[in-house]
C-alpha cells in the first residue's frame, strides 16, 4: 500500500467522473464551440461573483494570463516573497509579462496594508509603475495558511487608494471556504481577478479558470492564445472540473480533518518539530531535527508512505482525495517506526 502525501495535484480521477468526462459534450473551444466548457466558465464566473471566466490548462498558466493582463512589460506587481506565482513560476513574470516583483515579507505568506505602502513610490520617471497586488489564498509555501478576511479588505483598501489593482492565487480558495466558511465569492470581491485550480484538492485531472470582467477575460483570451493554451475539444477537461466542484468540495473537510490528525500525531514523535496548530486546511509543514530531511524521504518512500523535502530540514506532506484516515494512523505508524529507530 502507497500512501501518497506529497501533493494534492497526485490524485486519479474517479470512476464517476472518468464517467461524466466520457459523456461530455465537446466542440473546438477555440471556435468558442464547446458547450461544456461554456458551461465551466459561466458556472465558475457565477459562484466566484466575477462577469467572466477562461479555462486554462494550469494554474500557472491562469496566474501568468492574470499578470500579462493586467501589466505592461516595464510594470512592478506586489508578491509575497515565498507566492507561487514568483517562486514557482519558472521565472514566467519577468519571461512572459516581463513584469518587475516586489516581494513582500509575509508571515506564512500573509503579509499587512503597511508592508504595501512601506513599498509604494510616487509617479516618477525613475520607478516602475506598480500596477498589481497578488494575494495567494490559501498559501502554498505557508503551509496552507488562510487569509484573514479582514487583512484582505485592509490590503485591497490600501491598493485602491493607489490607483493599484489585485489579483487572487485561488488555487485552493476552495480549502480557505470549506475551513472558514466565507463563501469563495466573498473572498473574491476584493479582487480585480481570481484563479482557481480544478486539480489539486477538488481532484480533476487537468484544469483552471482565470475570472474577472468581461472585458478583463476577453483580453486574457487572447494571451492564453498566444501562450498556446487555446485547446480544442476541451469539454473532456472540463466535465472533470464541473464533477470535481459539485462532488469533491465540501469533503475537503475530510483533508483538513486528516491534515490536523496527522500533524497532531506527528507532533509527538521524536525528531519532529511541529506546531499542530499552524495546520489550518490540507497542508502540514514539519522540521525533521535528528537527521537530514532527505534521509527520512527516502526511508518513508521505501516503507510506502511519499512525502516531499522542501528544504535541507523541512518536509511537506498534503492531504487529500486518495488518503483516508486509516491510511492516516498507517503512515503516523510508519513514521513512528522509522523515527524510533534513529538513534
Ligand atoms: C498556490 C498555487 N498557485 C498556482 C499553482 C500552479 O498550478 P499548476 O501546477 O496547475 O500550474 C499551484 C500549484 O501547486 C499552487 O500551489
């Protein structure tokens, strides 16, 4: 038995939705043709509260759209210092929007109103104009962190003020909404754009949407040309999105679940430094102090249970669709042996 934690992204499709994708209706969606994706993108456009929506093959790729956008080429945006959109984008800011980043010192990647306007510079000919503020909700290399909703609104009154336009790192919005119970579309008021993911909790195999105004949608289209990710029969992908949202969200409370039972056992065992509260949806962040993170991996790997190292002491595990919670006291197990046996 493999326990998978090293990611949400990992999961397999489901029968039922191998099913639903199977029956999907399609058309060129290039030609504007296929009604399922139709569907995804309204449906989207109307939960999240925005005018429009465009499905994209990735989450990058909805977050690059955003940023091309929204910029010119010359422009400065906001980052929080460990974002996704700056740390894991393979330099795509400054390849495709050739945007500058400003990164900001977020704690587990919420940063405050103050940090925005410690950096803010007038209009002059010497600085790049700061067009963009991005906020990722809920934080990758946070730890799953979620923005308070309160900070949102102080962050964007701020930005306003300055002319300054926000967009959203949703791709797992759905985990900060089934964790809080603030509705997604209250989350993404705040917001000029928004991206959501389709395949990292809610379990799709392929997909994201990228939403804003109409007219905002109509001009990240065109770049979503550009960067190739016009796709033709695309209502396969998308009946997997409109299955993954109507069936697979509200039991992200049972990753959340998983997540604080595994962080809770792992932080009574030896070598394991971890608060369990920090766990606030589907992502535990631990430090390994007996030996190097790596080493523990490899060990977990060979007795079944997959974890990722984020760094020379620190490891990720991320609940999700294929994990139950028998599998969660199995890996605590795992763990537990592999540990005791460090001396
Ligand atoms: C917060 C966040 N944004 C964007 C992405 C990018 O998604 P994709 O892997 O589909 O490009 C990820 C991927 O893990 C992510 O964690």
């Amino acid at each position: 038995m493999r326990i998978d934690l090293r990611s949400d992204t990992i999961t397999q499709p489901t029968p039922a939705m191998r099913e639903a994708m199977a029956r999907a209706e399609v058309g060129d969606d290039v030609f504007g043709d296929d009604p399922t994706v139709a569907r995804l993108e309204a449906h989207v456009s109307e939960f999240l509260g925005k005018e429009a929506a465009v499905f994209t093959p990735s989450g990058t790729m909805a977050n690059q759209l955003a940023l091309r956008a929204h910029t010119e080429p010359g422009d400065e945006i906001l980052v929080d210092a460990n974002a996704h959109i700056y740390y894991y984008e393979s330099g795509a800011p400054a390849a495709l929007a050739g945007v500058m980043c400003r990164c900001l010192p977020g704690v587990r990647g919420v940063f405050t109103a103050a940090d925005v306007e410690a950096v803010l510079r007038p209009a002059d000919q010497h600085f790049a104009p700061t067009k963009l503020v991005c906020i990722e909700n809920t934080h990758n290399r946070g730890g799953g962190s979620v923005w308070p909703l309160q900070r949102i609104h102080e962050v964007a009154e701020v930005s306003r003020a300055r002319g300054l336009r926000l967009h959203l790192d949703g791709a797992r919005l759905w985990n900060a909404a089934v964790a809080t119970g603030i509705p997604e579309r209250d989350y993404a008021a705040h917001f000029d754009s928004v991206s959501v993911c389709f395949s990292k909790g809610l379990g799709a195999p392929i997909g994201s949407a990228l939403c804003g105004t109409r007219e905002f949608i109509q001009r990240a289209r065109r770049f979503r040309k550009m960067y190739g990710g016009g796709m033709r029969q695309a209502g396969i992908l998308a009946a997997g999105a409109l299955h993954a949202l109507e069936h697979h969200r509200a039991r992200l409370a049972e990753d959340h679940a998983n997540a604080r039972a595994l962080a809770e056992g792992l932080s009574r065992l030896p070598g394991i430094d971890l608060d369990p509260a920090s766990v606030q949806t589907n992502i535990v962040l631990m430090h390994v102090t007996k030996l190097p993170a790596a080493t523990l991996v490899g060990a977990l790997d060979q007795a079944g249970v997959r974890v990722l190292a984020t760094g020379p002491d620190a490891i990720r595990a991320v609940t999700n669709l294929m994990v139950s919670s028998q599998q969660i006291d199995a890996a605590l197990e795992i763990f537990e042996r592999i540990l005791g046996n460090i001396r």
